[in-house]
C-alpha cells in the first residue's frame, strides 16, 4: 500500500492507482485509499469474529480463510458458513466506508 514514484508519476504499489507529477508534494498521499478498504474491512471484522483479520489475510488460501474463521467465530454464530461469514463482514465493512465518505466528505467541505 506504499505510494513510489515512477517514471514521474506515483503509484501504489498494490493497487497501480496513480497520481499525477504535477500534484504538490502535499497532495500525494503517504498511503493509498486500497489501505484504508483493507483496515476497515480488518476492523470490522472483529466485530463478527472474536479476533481482527490478519494482515496477511488475502494471502491465505480459501481453506485457510475458512479456518480462521472457524477457530475465531463467535459462539452464538458457530456453524455459520464461512462464506456467508466472509460476505457479511465485507457488506460490513462496505456500509462503514461509506459512512466514514459521506462523514468525512461533509466535515472537510463544511471547515
């Protein structure tokens, strides 16, 4: 999630989003909004689980994944399925970035 410069031009090194040379140096950011989606869903994920995703979670395979969330589960959730799970935490997470969007987007405009 790290932004470099490349060729004059930055880019996260994840995602490829780029920001262009003739941006001042304050309006290239230090890390890139692809961060921001993965510690929201991370966060919000501990709200389903009685533990906070990894930060290596999109490296794990399916398996894994699904492991994870078995031996984290809440108790009154056991049994559920672990896609359902890993579906209900992204919505989540989803609904808690547009929140934060809007929120944001009407404190800086308003200041």
């Amino acid at each position: 999630m790290s932004i470099v410069e490349n060729n004059g031009r930055f880019e996260c090194t994840d995602c490829l989003k780029k920001w262009s040379a003739t941006m001042g140096d304050d309006e290239i950011p230090d890390t890139c909004d692809c961060d921001m989606e993965f510690k929201t869903l991370q966060m919000c994920s501990g709200h389903l689980l009685c533990d906070n995703y990894p930060d290596h979670w999109h490296e794990l395979s399916e398996q894994q994944q699904h492991d994870f969330i078995n031996e984290n589960i809440w108790e009154f959730m056991e049994g559920a399925y672990e896609p359902w799970m890993i579906e209900q935490i992204g919505n989540l997470a989803d609904a808690t970035s547009a929140f934060i969007n809007k929120h944001y987007v009407l404190m800086v405009t308003e200041n």
